[in-house]
C-alpha cells in the first residue's frame, strides 16, 4: 500500500526537527558554548541519527522561527522555551535532548534536565514554591512575559538581548548551597578568558548581563516556606553564618557577575498579618543583607506605572519586593506593578549592557503591556555612594552592616555603590540625564517628596501599591460603612464552575452525588444507612462559604474564601432557605433526563426533608445561624450542622437541631497544624473547648474522624481521650475521598483506606475508648453500629443511648440509630414555643434495619435498590483472610487450595521486597505515598 501524506508528513516533520537539535548543537559546540557529557564527533554524528518520538515533540511556531535562525547560521539566536524531546538511539535507551530557553543544547544520558546555573551571566531564574497553585501561576505569568520582552528587545534592537536564558524552576528542585558558593560557570569562564583561544566566546560573555534571581513565594503555617520548599531559607541561613564561606560571597567587582533579586511574596493576613510574605521577606534579607546580592531596581519615569516623579522633578526608584495579601484582594494588581517594574528594570538593563546607539531608547518603554510611553526627565536627587563616607551607611553594599529585617521592603535606604559599579563611576554625566540604573531597596526622602507629588495620578508607583490600596479599603469601609460581600467575582467564578449554585453573598447549594444515585435505585448515602434519611431528598447547602481551615483534604480544594470571624455582608436566613430550596429544586428538574431515574422518587425529591449543613465553609460562623435552623424546622426539614471545632461559644449557643457533627481530623496538636492549617493559633485548645460543649448539648452529637492514611491515622489513643471530652453520642470514622490532584492537596490515592482498614481503624478506637473507661467511670460505653462498606463508613454509638435487648434474642442488642423525623420537628417546634421544654437523644430515636447494622452481608447496601458497576467491571477477588491472601473469586465462590498457594506466594515475595510493615514515603513535594503488601490483591477488577 502506498503511504498517504497524512503518513509522509509526520516523516518529514521529524526529520526535520531532528536535523534542527543537531544543526544547533554543533553550533554550540563551536562558539564554545557549555559541552556535554558526549561531545566527541561521533557522538554529535549519533545525536543527527535519533528516532524523536512524535508525541513528545511539540514545538510553537515561535520555535520553529527560532530553529530557522539557528539553521541560518545566526549566531546571535536566543532561544526561550524549554522543549523536551525523549529521543531513543541506536540500542534503543532514551536520550534526552533538551532547550534550555539558551543558545545551548544539551544532549544528558540521564533523565535529569540541564539548566543553566542561577549566576551564570545573561541568565534570568524565576524560582516560585506553591501550595494552592496562586505562586505557580504568578511565576508562569512571570516566565511568560519575560520570554515574550526578551525575545521583542531582542528583535527590535540594532543588537540582540544581552539575556540568552530565562528559566523557570521550583525552589525544591535545587540545591542552594551548590548554586550559590559554587559558581562553577564562573571557573569555565576564567579557563575560557587564560586560553584567549576563542575570541568569539569573550565577546559573547562580554555581551551578557548580570545574573538575576526572582523569587515568588507563599506564605506557610506560622510564616514559614511549605515542607518541601524549608530548605530555601535553610541553606540561605547556612551559608550566611557558616565560617567557611567568605562574607558577602554573592558579590562581584565584575558587574556583568553581580547577582541581583527580586521578590514577590503571597500570604493572608486572615491567619496573622504579622507573617504574611515573611518567606519573601527572610529571604530576600538574607540574599541582600548578608550575602552581598544586589536588589533589581530601576530609576525611569519610562516604566509607567514602577515609577513616579518627586518634587523636585526627578523619579521615583521601584521596589524589589513586594508582598500580595489574598485576603485584602490586592495580590493580583500588586503582582502585576511588581512583574511590570521587574519587566522594564530588565529590559533597559539589557538594552544598556549591549550598548544601544541611543540612551533614550529605554525612555520609550512606557509601562508593559500597553502602548503608553514616556519621556525621560532628569534626576535630580543623586543616590547615596559609597564612594562618600558620609552616605556609606545608606549604600546598598553595607546593607549588612545596616541589619536588614523582615521588613526589609518598607524602610530600608540602602542605595547604589559605585564602586562595584565602574559603569555609574565613569558615566556620572548620565546620572543628570536620567539614564543610570539605581540598586536601591527604597528611600524614605522620597517617598516624603512624593506626598506632595499629588498631580500625577495616572502614576502610581509600585512600592506604594499595596499600602495604598489596603488605605484605600480601609477607609471605603471607614466612609460606606458597610462590610464587604464574601465572594470575589474570581471566587464565584471557581465555584460556580464546579457547579455551585450562590445564594446572595456567601451561601451556596449543590446537587449532591448520592441524591442522584438513589434516584436511579443505586443506593443511598452513608447518612441513610446510619440514620434513615432519604438520600434523593437531602439537599446539601452552607450559609457560609468562608472557613477558619484549609484542610489537606478538602474536597474543594480551597476555591472559597477564609477568615476567623465574620466580617462580611449578612444576607437575611429567611431568603437564604428560600433560595436555596429553589435552587434545589431546579437541579432535581433538571435531572429527568438522566437514563435510569425512577419517576416516583423524582416526583417525591421536589419535597425537600434533610438539609446537609456540609457543603463547603464553616456555617455556624454565620451569625444567624440559629434564624437560619428555625427557618429548616419551620418547613420540617432535618438538620445535620457539620462543623470544624474552632468556634466552641457557637457550638454552645446553638439551638437544638437533629445532628451536630464536629470534625476531628488529628489527635495531636501537630497533626492538627499540619492536616487542618488553621487560621487560628490556638486551634487545638478551641477543638477541645469544642468537643467539651457537645457534653451538655441535649441532641445527637457526632464526633467524625476523616481517616487520611499516612498523615492521622496513628496515635488512636489521641482520638479516644478528645471523644472522652464531650461524650458524643455518636463516633462517625470514614475514609478520606480522593477528589483528584490539585495545587493545594498533595493527597493521592494511596492515602485513601480501604474499607477493611477503616473497620480495623475503628475496632482499635474501640478498644481505645474501653481503656479509658477503665480510669474515667463517667465514659459511656461505646460498640460498632453501622457500616457503609461503598463510603468506607464505620458508626460507633452509645450502648445507653441506641441500644436495646433484642427482643428475639435478649442476649444480642438491637441498635436504634435511625431518626424518627416527624417525632423531631414536633420537639424541635414544642422547644421553639417554650424554651424551658428540653428533649433528648432518646426520644426521636428508631430502629436500625438489620441490613444496616455492623457485619451484615448487605455491608450497609440498602437492598431494595441495585448495585451499579461501571463498564461491567466487578472484582476479581470478594473475600480474603486476615493477611490479605484471596479466598473467594468474583463469584464469591472459594479458592482452591492450591490457588490459595500461589497467591500466598506471590505475596510472599513482594514482603520480600517490601517488608512485613506498611511504609510510609514522603516524597520531594510532600506527598506520602503508601506502600502495603497485603493489599496487592485488593481492587483487581474483572469484566463480565
């Protein structure tokens, strides 16, 4: 068959690339560029023969342009994306080929990317760490538009970008210490100068502009960096105190090699105001205060919005570090002036070291990202030099000496030396002219003259953006009087994509998943299991979407708002259930459609009965919850209230409703920090306070453990003594559920147990709770209730509260877990008349079905519907023995004897492998993945 052009192409698309990567790797190789491991000629002849897999090689056209340049033989091309292509040679081993955003191409036999080094000149390195994916984006933003500058000035001017290299890493990928006392491409450099062999590469380093370091940052619990990013600060403060590094290593009399920073630091002041952006802050400190790095900075009206005249005529300096407060609103605009100042200070940087013809080229910048330009205007006001013993306490170069602190960006006056800058010594003419290039962090002489600088308002200088947009909120609440809305438009925007229906300012209604299985006759949730409700007609909503937590686990992943106390606008309870019945209502029509829903249980879903409190956010934190509660009760709608244990004077002024649940995710006050990330400092003792109040509440009350294998599932002990505390009626332990990957959960599916290992989980919780009956005789006694094997749900319930004599057998107890609904609302209206009238647990309780109980055959799978399994998929193995080993087939029918055998021994040599013991790995990112032998065999699925 003769081949078609739909085959031919991908040929010809890869022959090409190929000759490209090794067109350009001679080329480097011959301008005597960095080498690679192989540089002899036959491997640069075995790198042309390689077969590019094409899935992998994905280029832009802005590449293919670039490629082009290199083909032509420029020498003078500046590559910016990093294209990784996973060839294979001749034996068949995967070669890496990679474009490292430079003029080199690297050709490594391992797997690891080359970058170039953070002080090697020309090279511009933006470093971020992340936890909910804000940091990532801002340094993508970043690396994005710097790439599309760099290549603009590059083909704009009469000379190409003294930047070859803008690269973007992870603070956790590299090794600091390496980079920063180990400049190694600095030795190359000098071997290259002594051999005065290669005139052409003197000239290309002498072309390249200093190295520069930008850092965008999170803030973490208690100010620090996230786990996997602690080594940053680590290894700064290492080398800053360590005997044997030099002081000030970072500094360089050569200014082609003089690194210079800049930072950008997020945080929230809803957790402490004092540690937001104080990563950002320690860290540029130390670089600038004790390392001898130099701050980026630039002194042009021709920046736009980074800079701002004084009153005297001359220009204001942009700040290097800047810090975004998610919870004021401001982080996105401050980013944006600080990238804008990074941006321009880059530019005239590299268009000054390259020698423009003229200086007023960079003038003609204006701000990035719009048309507007400037012209120059000279300064007046000279910066501090070192050169001047009257001004060496305000030159940059003692800022050492000068202590900087963490608040190193607000009043520091560290300014340019002149003496590690020859250029400014020998061009001081340029300083009237408005053409120099300044270092310094900020100086408070002008900020004064600023003050009276009040014409200007289409400028705003950038070091003064947060400050005045924080003023600005301030006194807009100060003047209107009235609070804010909760929701952000990007906020709303999130949710409303996962399909969140908002309710006024901060309430929100979903269609729950369970509520659609049932109306297809798939089964109800766990809550009808445990406790009776229709799951078909459960609508699970919040009146807050705020919470005082960031939970590893949450299954939101953290797109609502956050805050210790309520400080927002107060929509009215009554509208709220109004709404939110409404909205419900709305997602059940829409639903008969779905192929399978059973007509009468759609017609019975548009009479709401429960209402799950559960949704996102932390409810009882807004102040009418009770109106909220009356408004439920007032149209027989159940509540089950779930909230996190922080805000124990709520939980103790709540009215009586049907369930109050209080989540327990640790048993420690480490675990808690680490799981929860509370907003609150005393987070621990308000869970204690919280699980206290449920002592004297006289309704249900839960106490639910969230299992999350790998991070709380030890020290059970911890959970028996805090449910000594309040006596629950009730002790909910289940499963976490993996909802996907996402910036701000480093969770995976390891870290979600089985169901067997929740039972196991909650046998030891019993066993723990019977030890501290043994020296506390007012504990009740507790005993396993109710499981949901599909939910991976376990129910422990109070003996003296849900049990009675079976009446078929007086020797067996006879659970009464379920709700009796309509017993409910007449107490919970009888109260609502007479506050003196008071009810107990006891009296709306029901009988749990048989079905329901702990160790049913049914494992908590309501009969009367059907169980669903995806694509015919089943599982290979229904039952297995204490270690695991399968001793029933898909049909549950048993094992032989010898098949049992070979399982057996295929276990064995894994335990070989792996050991006896469940591991736990933390990996680089902070991810624990689980490693258990035993459960090798569980979740093989077979289809018939």
């Amino acid at each position: 068959m003769a081949p078609t052009s739909r085959d031919v192409l991908p040929i010809i698309a890869l022959s090409a690339s190929a000759a490209v990567l090794a067109t350009a790797y001679i080329i480097h190789l011959n301008r005597g560029g960095k080498k690679s491991s192989t540089s002899s000629d036959d491997d640069a002849a075995a790198a042309v023969d390689v077969d590019i897999d094409i899935d992998t090689a994905r280029r832009s056209e802005k590449d293919i342009a670039l490629s082009n340049n290199i083909q032509s033989g420029k020498s003078d091309f500046i590559i910016h994306r990093e294209i990784d292509i996973i060839p294979q040679n001749s034996s068949g081993a995967n070669i890496e080929i990679q474009v490292q955003n430079s003029d080199t191409i690297v050709v490594d036999d391992d797997d690891q990317p080359t970058c170039k080094r953070v002080l090697s000149p020309g090279t511009i390195t933006i470093a971020y760490s992340s936890t909910t994916g804000t940091c990532s984006g801002f340094a993508s933003r970043l690396h994005q538009t710097l790439l599309h500058h760099t290549l603009s000035s590059s083909s704009s001017s009469s000379s190409p970008s003294s930047y070859r290299v803008v690269q973007l890493i992870k603070v956790s990928d590299v090794d600091w210490w390496d980079e920063l006392v180990n400049n190694e491409d600095a030795d190359d450099d000098d071997n290259n100068n002594k051999d005065n062999n290669n005139k052409k590469t003197m000239n290309y380093h002498h072309n390249l502009s200093p190295p520069i370091l930008l850092f965008v940052l999170p803030t973490w619990t208690n100010g620090t960096l996230p786990p996997d990013s602690e080594t940053l600060l680590h290894s700064l403060q290492e080398i800053s105190t360590d005997w044997r590094v030099a002081p000030e290593p970072l500094r360089s009399s050569d200014p082609k090699c003089q690194l210079k920073v800049g930072a950008f630091g997020m945080g929230s002041s809803a957790y402490d105001a004092t540690t937001v952006g104080k990563p950002a802050k320690d860290v540029f400190a130390i670089l600038v205060g004790k390392l001898g790095a130099r701050p980026l900075v630039m002194a042009r009206k021709s920046i736009g919005a980074a800079a701002v005249r004084d009153g005297s005529g001359g220009e204001k300096k942009s700040k290097s570090l800047m810090i975004g407060d998610s919870e004021v609103g401001d982080a996105e605009i401050i980013f944006e002036k600080w990238m804008n100042g990074v941006v321009s200070s880059i530019i005239t940087t590299s268009d000054r070291v390259v020698g423009a013809s003229s200086r007023t080229v960079a003038g003609s910048v204006g701000k990035v990202g719009s048309g507007r330009t400037k012209t120059n205007s000279t300064i007046k006001k000279e910066q501090p030099c070192c050169n001047d013993d009257s001004n060496e306490a305000g030159c940059a170069c003692k800022s050492s000496e000068n202590g900087l602190d963490d608040n190193v960006n607000e009043s520091s006056t560290a300014g340019c030396c002149s003496s590690n800058n020859p250029e400014k010594m020998n061009n001081a003419d340029e300083v009237e002219e408005g053409d120099s290039m300044t270092d310094s962090l900020s100086d408070d002489d002008e900020e004064e003259d600023d003050e009276d600088s009040e014409g200007d308002d289409d400028v705003l200088d950038v070091e003064d953006m947060g400050d005045v947009i924080k003023k600005q909120s301030s006194s807009a609440l100060k003047s209107n009087k009235e609070p804010q809305e909760m929701v952000t438009p990007k906020q709303a925007k999130a949710l409303k994509k996962e399909g969140y229906k908002l309710i006024g300012t901060h309430s929100a209604v979903k269609l729950c998943r369970w509520t659609k299985h049932q109306l297809r006759g798939r089964g109800g949730c766990y809550k009808h299991t445990h406790y009776g409700i229709t799951s078909y007609q459960c609508m699970e909503a919040t009146p807050s979407l705020a919470c005082a937590n960031k939970c590893v686990f949450c299954w939101r992943h953290h797109k609502n708002p956050v805050g210790r106390e309520w400080r927002w606008k107060t929509d009215d309870p009554k509208m709220i259930v109004e709404e939110a019945v409404k909205e419900h209502i709305s997602m059940i029509k829409e639903t008969r459609g779905i192929p399978g829903i059973q007509m009468d249980r759609w017609t019975e879903a548009h009479t709401v009965r429960h209402c799950a409190l559960s949704l996102v956010g932390e409810p009882i934190m807004y102040p009418k919850i009770n109106e909220l509660l009356h408004e439920l009760h007032e149209r027989k709608i159940s509540t089950f209230l779930v909230t996190n244990g922080q805000h124990p004077q709520a939980i103790n002024d709540l009215i009586p409703i049907t369930q109050l649940y209080v989540s327990v995710d640790a048993s420690t006050p480490e675990s808690l920090e680490a799981i929860d990330r509370p907003l609150f400092r005393d987070a621990w003792d308000r869970l204690k306070s919280s699980l206290s109040c449920l002592k004297n509440k006289g309704q249900r009350t839960v106490a639910r453990l969230t299992v999350v294998k790998g991070w709380n599932s030890d020290e059970i002990g911890g959970y028996a003594r805090l449910i000594a505390l309040g006596h629950c009626s009730l002790v909910e332990v289940k499963g976490v559920t993996f909802c996907g990957k996402s910036d701000a959960s480093t969770l995976t599916m390891s870290n979600t147990p089985w169901h067997h290992e929740v039972v196991e989980f909650s046998k030891l919780l019993l066993a723990e709770i019977n030890a501290v009956r043994t020296v506390d005789s007012s504990m009740p006694e507790y005993d396993l209730a109710c499981e949901h094997k599909h939910s991976c749900s376990v129910l422990l319930a109070r003996v003296d509260q849900f049990a009675v004599p079976d009446p078929d057998d007086p020797s067996k107890r006879k659970w009464r877990t379920w709700i009796d609904y309509n017993r409910f609302q007449f107490l919970a209206k009888k109260h609502a008349e007479d506050p003196t009238f008071k009810f107990g647990v006891e009296d709306y309780v029901a009988d749990t079905p048989s079905w329901a109980v702990f160790g049913a055959d049914e494992e908590g799978f309501d009969p009367t519907d059907n169980r669903h399994r995806k694509k015919n998929k089943y599982p290979m193995y229904t039952n297995f023995d204490e270690e695991g080993i399968p001793t029933h087939d898909s049909f549950n029918e048993p094992l032989s004897l010898d098949e049992i055998s070979r399982l057996r021994n295929l276990m064995d040599e894994k335990k070989k492998r792996m050991g006896d013991a469940t591991t736990v790995t933390e990996l680089h990112g902070g991810e624990k993945m689980i490693d258990d032998a035993s459960l090798m065999f569980r979740g093989l699925v077979v289809t018939r």
